[in-house]
C-alpha cells in the first residue's frame, strides 16, 4: 500500500514514498526539485519507483503548475488527488473568515502539527511556523481551532527589496549578528530578526489567549537559518505537510 505524497511550494516540489499511508509511516524515498526542473521527474527521479498505490498532494504554485505535474505523474495509472483547505479536517478547524481561502499549505502543516502532538499525547496549543519564500506563523489552541495567522517576506524576499530601493546594498550574505559591524551581517541579522520577532511576538499572543504555553513547531527549507536565532522553545522539523498529508489520508481511508 505504498504512498506517494507531494508538496509543491513556489519554488520547489518535494515528494515522499511512504510504505503505506498513514502517520508515521516508513519513508521508502524522497526527493526534491526545482519548479523549472518538473517536466522531467517522469524520466529522472520518479523513474526508478515502484509503482504507489495512491497519491495526495498539496498545492501553491497554481493550476498550470498542478498540470505539468500530473503530466508526470501519468507515469504510473494512479487517481491524482490535491488537497483544499476547509472548514475542518485533521482535527484542525479552521477559523479562517473565508475558510476555502487559507493557503493549502499552511492548512496541511497545522494538520500535521497537531497529528504529530496527539501521536505523543500531548495537549497544548500550537505555533505552526513555516519558512520559505513566505514565512507564516499560525496559532492552533490546545482544541485544534487555528485562530489566526500572519504572512511575512522571507530572507530572500526582504533583500531583494532592500536591493531594488536602496543604492549599494548588493552583498553578500552575512552572519547573524546582536550588533552587526558591516552590511552584510546588518541586512541578514535585520531579516533573521524581523522573522523571529514576528514568531515570538505570536507566541505571547497566543500564550495569553489560552492561558497556557504553546509549542512552536518550525518548518521550511530556511527554517534552519531562523531556529537558531529563536529565544523560545520551538522543534524544527522538516515533514510537517508531509505529516499533514499522511493523516489526511489516513482520515479519508478511514471513513
């Protein structure tokens, strides 16, 4: 019963072949490739596969993207199935005005948080922080009600604005820095800062909302650059919409 999962970012597609579907499952393989690179996974990576039995994906790259990618996966006979946010699934309800208009991938990674909690037996409220071209920091109280989020630059989007409005500011990436001393540090010890401060100023958000001290739960490609510049108790962990997409499906076989 093996698994094929999907995750198509806006800059990157990443894939996963679970052993069967359902949390915590056996990772068999995974992979990742560029937007640009999609139109060859049929006869580069996914190749060499054996066949899944099913498949389920998340999506944010828009319908033209979703199309060359079920082109590739005409690969194999398989129904494609993409995920779209709702009011509730995955034990996460979603408080958002207009529920339907809630980035899929922020719905899935709450999903996934909360699945990943309760495999522990854990009851508190959540912080889902992702960290990519965009970062999104969303509150889940102990329940599972998402009760809002925020949408900021991520690192590469502040400095190429930096760039594009300010003379001199083309330089190399920098270390993060209490007090930087040159441009460089300046502008990622600015990004890193203004991240973790949105991040941080959530958690008291949410920590006075529910009385209670909530876990944050980091994923992304760049969450590893923002972790460690974090002052509050967080875990980085890279398969949240994975985890999100292992328990949609195993919530839909189980109906």
């Amino acid at each position: 019963m093996s698994f094929l999962a999907i995750d198509i970012g806006n800059t990157r597609l990443k894939w996963a072949l679970y052993a069967s579907p359902q949390p915590g499952a056996v990772l068999v393989q995974h992979g990742a490739v560029f937007l640009e690179n999609i139109d060859r996974l049929a006869e580069t990576e996914w190749a060499q596969l054996p066949t899944p039995h099913s498949m389920l994906g998340c999506n944010v790259a828009g319908d033209s993207v979703r199309r060359r990618v079920e082109e590739q996966l005409e690969l194999w006979d398989l129904e494609t199935r993409w995920i779209v946010s709702s009011s509730h699934a995955g034990g996460i309800s979603n408080g958002y005005d207009h529920p339907g208009r809630l980035g899929t991938d922020r719905f899935v990674a709450q999903i996934g948080a909360r699945s990943l909690l309760q495999r522990r037996g854990q009851h508190r409220p959540l912080l889902v922080v992702m960290v990519g071209t965009a970062v999104t920091v969303d509150a889940v109280d102990a329940e599972g009600h998402f009760l809002g989020g925020l949408i900021l630059p991520g690192h590469g989007i502040m400095l190429r604005a930096l760039e594009g409005g300010t003379a001199g500011l083309r330089v190399p990436t920098g270390e993060v820095s209490e007090f930087p001393t040159n441009t460089s540090d300046a502008l990622t010890s600015g990004g890193t800062y203004a991240i973790t401060g949105a991040i941080e100023r959530m958690h008291r958000h949410l920590q006075r909302r529910t009385g209670q001290q909530p876990l944050c739960l980091m994923t992304g490609g760049a969450g590893w650059k923002v972790a460690p510049a974090l002052e509050l108790e967080h875990e980085l962990h890279e398969s949240l919409i994975f985890d999100g997409i292992l328990a949609l499906q195993a919530q839909r076989l189980a109906l």
